[in-house]
C-alpha cells in the first residue's frame, strides 16, 4: 500500500497527470462514478444497499464461488465427462483444431 501511495503521490493515474494525457481529460485522475446510470437505477427502484462497494465486494466473491464450481456445471466438458463415466478430461475437445497445424 505503501508502494503504491508513493507510486502515486503526484496525483498522477497509471503514469497520467490530468494536464498531460492522451485523452485530453483533466478529470483523468479522479474516480469516475456513472452517475447518470445510478439516478436510472434509483428511479426504477433499485435498493441502495445493493449499489455500496460491500455489496460490489459480495456480488465479486459470489461469483468467485461460482468459478472455482464451474468444471462442474451441467454443459461443461468435466461435466459431461464425468456423467459418461469418463476417468481423464480431454485437454481439448476434438472438433477444435490445435492452432498452428
């Protein structure tokens, strides 16, 4: 953390400053927040607890979860492999061609 506070000390983000960079932005330094889409999801009636960095955090964690469970969802190759009895996982399916030959 550290590191990464004295990295950037300058006010400058990934090697920017908001007066030097190819974009022409003078805001490229700050967070950018879409504001615009959370007034939209307010409107509609989204809950406000479900839009906070804790919420982002668990939704991210879920879906990690989700990933490290995947090899054995239905429709995937392990899935299928281990329904047909199958012992060893083929690294590739056979009807996708190895690149380069």
């Amino acid at each position: 953390m550290a590191k990464h506070l004295k990295k950037h000390a300058d006010g400058s983000a990934h090697g920017y400053t908001n007066d030097a960079n190819p974009f022409n932005d003078t805001n490229v330094s700050e967070r950018f927040v879409w504001g615009k889409k959370i007034e939209k999801q307010l409107r509609e009636g989204a809950d406000v607890r479900e839009m906070t960095s804790k919420a982002e955090r668990v939704r991210q964690e879920d879906r990690l979860v989700r990933l490290q469970h995947a090899p054995l969802m239905p429709g995937s190759l392990s899935f299928a492999c281990q329904v047909l009895g199958i012992s060893s996982v083929p690294a590739e399916p056979a009807c996708c061609p190895v690149r380069g030959r």
